[in-house]
C-alpha cells in the first residue's frame, strides 16, 4: 500500500497536493512542470533525496522537514533556484546539495546552481550546502608509438621506432555557485556551513610511450642492426581550478 502511495505522489500534480513525503532510503524526482512548486509540508526521511529538476525556478514550502542524512539534491541549471520555508527542520547529517555536474570530453563541466534560500524559523545542528562548481574533465592520453619493422637479410635495414604522442591538457573547472541566506536571526554562525568552491581542473593528460626500433633479424651471412627508438611525447598541462562563488547571510 505505501508503495502505490509513492507511486501515486509521483503523477500526481503538485496544484491538487498538499503535501509530498519522501520516504526512508529512497529517491523521489519532484514532480510537477511548472517553473514553481508550492507545498503546505514536505517530508524528506532518513537517508531519502529528493531530486529538484532543472526547470524548477521556486518552491515555497510551509513546513520542510529532512531527516538523518537526508538530501535536496538540485539538478545544475543557469537559472537560480529559490526555496522559501515558514518552518524548517534539519536533522543531523542532512544537507541542500546544489553541485555543478563534472565535465566530459564532449561536455564543459557546470557550474554549481545559484540559489536563495530563506528558512524564516530553523531547528538545526546545522545547515549544510553544497554548490562546488563541477570538475574539469581530464586531458586525453597520449598515444604510444608504433613500434619499428625488423631489417631484411640481403637488403634494408631495421626502421625506427614512431614518437609517442603529446597528452591533452585537463579541461577548466567550473565556478562555485552564488548563494544568499535568510536565517533567523538566533540560528548560530558557526553551525552555517556552504561551500561554494571553484571545480579542480581536469588532470593532465599523461604522454605516450615511444615505439620500440626495429630488431634485427638475426640472419646468418648479413643481420641487418636494431632500428632505434622514438622519441616519448610530452604529458599535457593540467586544466585550471573554476572560481569561487560567494555566500550572503541576512538575519531576520
């Protein structure tokens, strides 16, 4: 039965729905495709994330509760994300994770989501944020050098071996995220927590091996003598580290 109530959260649209629980050691995507979502409570339990697609823009929230380890987890997109709650109660280990995607070769790596978050009251050992700008990919490797052809017996001689080729420089990482705070004004400093760093750049590319000279072949009346070997590439240079976001606190 709990399952089809899941199921049924799932499809059901957010205008006629009061409520949305997440329940223990699950995922939930929310639903909805409107660019704001709205909620009298929302319920992430232990060890539940919640996934907040891209395209939403606001989600106002009369009471929001996560449990032990629980997660926001917010898909990277170029538009900040705004989260308004009445009442708020975090657990410990729990966190808003706004992490920007790591790179591919075919893909830049993204920046962490900007986001806007006002907690107007806040139960918490602490807030915790994460909107790191994603990691640069790393560089291609450098290919290994054919290896030289052997000499004949009666004419030609042993070829050398091929250079090995130059790696690929990493790929750049991406910014960290800009995030501003509505907190009361009673919620301690210290138990604030966002990080908003830079991706590290993608490694470099490591170069490659040269290619062996050619052998000789060993014949009994003429060998020809061992072709030499190529020279090894170069390792590419590593990408460079994104910049770091900023955090903005405002007391209420």
């Amino acid at each position: 039965m709990r399952s089809l109530c899941l199921l049924a959260a799932l499809f059901t649209p957010l205008a006629m729905a009061d409520s949305l629980s997440v329940e223990a050691h699950s995922l939930m995507r929310l639903p909805g495709k409107d660019g704001v979502v709205q909620l009298d409570r929302l319920d992430v339990a232990d060890y539940a994330t919640l996934l907040i697609p891209a395209n939403l823009t606001e989600l106002k929230v009369g009471e929001l509760r996560l449990g032990h380890e629980a997660r926001i987890a917010i898909v990277p997109a170029d538009h900040p994300l705004r989260v308004q709650a009445k009442v708020a109660s975090f657990a410990e280990g729990s966190q808003i994770l706004a992490r920007g995607a790591p790179g591919t070769y075919e893909k830049a790596a993204l920046p962490g989501r900007d986001l806007d978050v006002q907690l107007q009251t806040l139960q918490a050992p602490s807030l915790t944020i994460d909107a790191r700008g994603g990691t640069g990919a790393p560089g291609y490797f450098g290919l290994d050098g054919a290896n030289g052809k052997k000499g004949g017996c009666l004419w030609g001689q042993a070829s050398r071996g091929a250079d090995g080729l130059n790696g690929g420089n990493g790929h750049d990482g991406a910014a960290g995220a800009r995030v501003h705070l509505q907190v009361p004004r009673s919620f301690p400093a210290e138990a604030i927590k966002v990080q908003v760093q830079g991706g590290s750049g993608g490694a470099a590319g490591t170069a490659g091996k040269p290619g062996a000279g050619g052998a000789s072949n060993g014949c009994l009346v003429y060998s020809t003598d061992k072709g030499r070997a190529g020279h090894p590439g170069e390792p590419g240079q590593p990408g460079v580290a994104g910049e770091a976001g900023a955090v903005t606190v405002q007391r209420m």
